[in-house]
C-alpha cells in the first residue's frame, strides 16, 4: 500500500533538500472546477508528485485546486504531463514558475483537503463565481494604469501590499481575503462609473473577487491574468517599462522575490525604509514583520521588547513553550500583522 503522507521529521527533511545539489524550480498554480471526490483526487495525485520527488502544498476543495510546488528541474516537463492528464480540466492549466528562485522554497509535500481552496465568507446563493471580470495582458495593463479614470485594487493581505504594488494602487487594508471582499465594494461604492483592474499574486483571488464585484452591480471590471508574476513575466519578455514596483511577497521560506530595485515599506520598529520580512524570534509569538538589520541586533531579532524580555526568560529556565498574549504591531502601511508558521 502507498504511504500517502510524509514520514519524516521536517528538519531532517529541510536540511536534506538544502544539500540538494540538483536544480528545482517552484511553481504555483490553481483553478476552480469541480471535484466530486477531493479524497480520492487528493491521494492519487499525491502517489504521482511524490514519486517526482516534488515538494510544496496544494489545497484540494469542491471547487477546484490551489498549489504552490518545487519541481526538479530535469523533471519538469514530466510534472506539467502529469498534472495535465491527470484530471481534463487541469489540461494546459497556466503554470506561474517563480520570478526569482533557486527552487529551494519548500522540503516536504502536502496535500491538504478543504472546504474552499480560497477562504471568501460568502454565502449568498445567488453569486455566480463564473461571472468573472476581464482578463487583461501585460501590454493592456501598462496602457490602462494610465487613464485617469482607472482604479487598480491590490486584493492581497496589507504584509504583501506594503513591500510592493502597482503604482497609485489602493487597497482596502486586511488581514484576510473573506474580510478584504466586503471592505472593498464599501470602499468603492462611489466609483460604480470607473474602470476597476483587481490583481492579486496569480490570480486566484481576483477569480472570485471580480465575479463579486459584479454581483454587487459593478460594471467594467476587469483582472489581470496570471497576476504580478504572469505580468512581471510578459513585461520583461516584451521590454515593456515595469508597472509594479518593489517585492512581491511570496508564501514560502523567500517571502518576496524582487520585482524592481524601489523600497516602499519601513522597518516596523525605526521606520527606515526596508522590506524584508521576518518572523519574531520569540516563538510564542511568532507574528510576521518588517525589521532592518540594526532592530535585529537591537531587539534580537523580536519585534518588541517584552517578546525580547520574554524569550531571554525562556533560553535562561529552558522552559517549555508557554501560550503568550496576542503581539500586534503596526507600521505607516500596514494594520496588524499575520502569524505565519512555515513547516
């Protein structure tokens, strides 16, 4: 009988992939179509990529398949086969390989089932998420983002706008993409007659956030395709000037790949323009944040002094992990910041 789930412990995993000496490469991917088993599909797909020794996390719902995988390189074009024939609707699905990588993203495959590949809140029976907005290339992006009578909205979490976006977008600033949904037709609400270009990481989001935005009356929508790094990918292809500026965040170890040279976000604890985020040394908090090299070294690389003060504690009684009050810190971009455990 196949062993369908990993069997070993993560840190023996991450160093062996970190010694890895052969190329990989990571890609993401999704698309909504319906799945009338997601146990089945789950585990016959994992047999097929675990046998390509791939790692990553793909969730698996009703509604479709959302994954972010590192592919060997020389094993590549037998991935995209394989995932092309597994299923008919995932035949030519749009593979978004990585902007700036060296593959070594992830050390363990995880295959997850769940109620929605992409958490929305939304419940009325009448949304029709097929009703989606209009996809827009690279070249029509650059030629919309400068029509004065244009909004670009950045549908991603407030810790991805900050450290990069579209320039003059706006967003309705979130901790979630369920919360994100409403705030924005509130914050549009008065701009019913404008042109409205909704962009996320890969597009995923905007699949159900333009299909929303009509649902609530909303008439020219549109989304581009593939998202910043389809877009980043065809605008170097075709020597097209850079719309997006900064990192764009990525949910792996990198957590941003580099898009354009510009810093747009602030150490959250002097203020100093940076953009590298980082995770509170004191595992009991663990929140996700922005700190420059000399906060590091200041605070230990904790995001306040009372996390600092609290894991000086824990190192000297060498104590067990112990539940610590909820630490939320804030910056001039962004509202309070997400916890994200990395396995």
């Amino acid at each position: 009988m196949s062993i369908l789930h990993n069997r070993i412990f993560n840190k023996q995993l991450k160093t062996r992939m970190i010694s890895e000496k052969k190329i990989r490469i990571t890609v993401s991917f999704y698309r909504y179509f319906t799945i009338n088993n997601p146990k089945i599909f789950r585990d016959h797909l994992y047999i097929q990529l675990n046998n390509l020794k791939i790692f990553g996390r793909i969730y698996i719902a009703k509604e479709g398949i959302n994954g972010q995988l590192s592919v060997l390189k020389e094993n590549f074009s037998i991935f995209k086969k394989t995932l092309f024939y597994f299923h008919p609707k995932l035949y030519k699905i749009r593979l978004n390989v990585a902007l700036e990588d060296n593959g070594k993203s992830f050390w363990v495959l995880r295959l997850k089932v769940r109620n929605q590949i992409l958490s929305d809140g939304i419940n009325d029976i009448n949304f029709d998420p097929k009703n989606v907005g209009e996809y827009l290339q690279a070249n029509a992006v650059n030629q919309i983002i400068d029509d004065p009578n244009t909004l670009f909205v950045d549908m991603r979490n407030h810790y991805e706008y900050e450290i990069g976006r579209f320039k003059n977008a706006i967003t309705a600033h979130s901790d979630t993409f369920r919360e994100q949904l409403p705030k924005t037709v509130k914050m549009l609400k008065h701009s019913k007659d404008k042109n409205i270009v909704m962009y996320c990481t890969g597009g995923i989001r905007c699949e159900k956030a333009t299909a929303y935005m009509r649902h609530y009356g909303f008439k020219n929508i549109y989304h581009i395709e593939g998202g910043i790094i389809q877009y980043v990918r065809e605008a170097k292809r075709q020597n097209l000037p850079l719309k997006f500026i900064g990192k764009n965040f990525v949910f792996d170890e990198r957590m941003g790949e580099r898009v354009t040279n510009d810093v747009i976000a602030c150490c959250h604890q002097c203020g100093i323009l940076f953009d590298i985020h980082s995770n509170c040394r004191n595992q009991n908090c663990h929140v996700l944040f922005i700190q420059c090299q000399n906060c590091t070294i200041k605070f230990t690389g904790c995001c306040s002094k009372k996390c600092q003060e609290e894991l000086k504690i824990l190192h000297k009684n060498k104590t067990t992990k112990t539940k610590s009050s909820k630490i939320i810190k804030k910056c001039n971009t962004s509202k309070t910041l997400l916890k994200i455990k990395y396995s």
